[in-house]
C-alpha cells in the first residue's frame, strides 16, 4: 500500500521583505524559490525545507550565526512553516478557569542576544499604569491581529511597536510550545535572535524598562522554584525565577522552562 501523501506547507511566514543577499528576511527563500514553489515536486520541497533553509539560518554572515549552540537550539523548535496546533501544555493547570469557546490568540518574541559574555535573553517590564499585567516583566508581543499572518508576524509587528525592534535586526528561529494563561489567551512563543547592537526605545505607554538576563541562567534547574498561590477558590502551581530587581514570573517563566526542556531533551 502506498504511504498516505501530505503536502509540505509553504515556508512563508508573512515576513516578506528581502535582505541584502535578497533572500527573505521570513522565510530565507530566494525570489526564484518563492516563485518557482508550487512547480517543485514533494522531494524538492523537502530538501528545501530539510536541507538548504536550515543552512542558510545558521550560515556565516546570518544574526544566528554568532549564536553559541544554534544547531541544537534549532533542533529544539518547531519549525517556522508550521506554527505549533496544541492546546496549550498547561491546559490541565487552568481548566476550571477557561471559557468554553476559542481563547484569544497572542504570540511573544523570546529573543535571544549574543554578546561577548554569553548569550542574553531579552525582557520588558510592563508599565506600572497598565490595566492588564502592569509592572509584571514579560517578553515583547501582544494579541494576534486578523492581518497578521503567522504567530511569528505578529510577535515582530509587536516588537517594533513596543521596543522599535526593526525586522533587519531580528532573526526568527522556530517555536515553542503554546502556553495558556489565566486571562484566557493562547500565547505561542517566537524564539530569535536579536542583533547585539539593537538599542531599544520602549513605548512608555506600555513598557517601561527592557533588560537583559543570561541565558544560562534561566537554563539552570537550581534557578527556578515553583510556588503556591491562591487564585479562584483553590491554590495553583507558579513558576518564577529571582533575578535581582526584577521577578520572572508566570507566564514568562513558564515558557523558559518550555525552552529548557525541549534543549534538554533535543540531542
């Protein structure tokens, strides 16, 4: 019996704007490529998605290069031309407090920086005057808006919005795991690399500070703890990390632990 055939989905991300090799800043498909995609056979696709745009990703010349441990990290992802479908892998956490229809879409960009140090992780503290989440730290993003085009568009266009985070200074590698968090949104964490000489300009309206903390840090097992509160009538499991001045926390530290387990389980 013949294998059942799949498609091999689009690269396409919805990031299209070329670099300077002209490449696509998304999806890292040449014009031909782009152009010639729905005339490639299911092989050609295949060692194009397999093969050659990895490489390109990790090539001389490309932000991930600088990047200690890429290939692995890489590895670790879901790939950018599928964005992950689950339902959220703390679901089982939060199901007393989820409405019964869809939950809001949002996406966060993890961006990771190389520097001479080690590779940093990049955090915002939201402004204390904000409605929802004020003063809690966080990454840059925001709600999935009906035009964005893929989790990943829409944790860039937020970027921009809240940090200037232009396009030609961020490298977008692969996904994490969807979180669900109790003000019922379905978050799909972007994970990139940022050019070290971004400087960023928070929107005072909604962030207020933007620093960094060491990867390896929030990669340490002995640098996490869990911890009990009390919310809707029973008490529920929180992750959080001590940085000083600052209290990773939630959501945020959720999805580095996410970040963590799929390293430690990718060869």
């Amino acid at each position: 019996m013949n294998a059942p055939f799949r498609a091999i989905p689009s690269p396409c991300i919805g990031i299209c704007s070329l670099d300077s090799a002209g490449r696509c800043r998304g999806c890292l498909r040449t014009g031909e490529e782009i152009g010639g995609w729905l005339r490639m056979n299911e092989l050609q696709r295949r060692q194009l998605m397999d093969e050659v745009l990895p490489a390109r990703a990790l090539a001389s010349g490309s932000l991930a290069a600088a990047l200690p441990g890429r290939e692995r990290l890489l590895r670790a992802l879901e790939p950018l031309a599928a964005a992950p479908t689950g339902q959220g892998w703390n679901r089982s956490e939060l199901a007393d407090l989820l409405p019964a229809g869809p939950l809001a879409e949002a996406a966060v960009l993890a961006g990771l920086v190389p520097r001479p140090q080690g590779v940093q992780v990049l955090l915002t503290r939201r402004t204390e005057t904000l409605r929802s989440h004020g003063g809690q730290v966080g990454f840059p993003g925001g709600r999935i808006e009906a035009d964005d085009r893929s989790p990943a568009m829409a944790a860039l266009r937020e970027s921009h919005e809240e940090i200037a985070l232009p396009r030609e200074q961020v490298q977008v590698l692969g996904y994490l795991d969807p979180f669900l968090t109790i003000s019922s949104y379905r978050v799909t964490p972007v994970v990139a690399v940022i050019d070290p000489d971004f400087v960023p300009v928070p929107q005072p309206a909604e962030v207020a500070e933007v620093f960094e903390v060491p990867l390896d840090f929030l990669m340490d097992p002995a640098n996490l703890r869990q911890v009990e509160i009390e919310h809707a009538g029973r008490i529920r499991h929180v992750l959080e990390y001590s940085w000083p001045g600052q209290r990773i926390w939630g959501a945020t530290a959720a999805i580095l632990y996410n970040l963590r387990r799929r390293l430690e389980q990718s060869p």
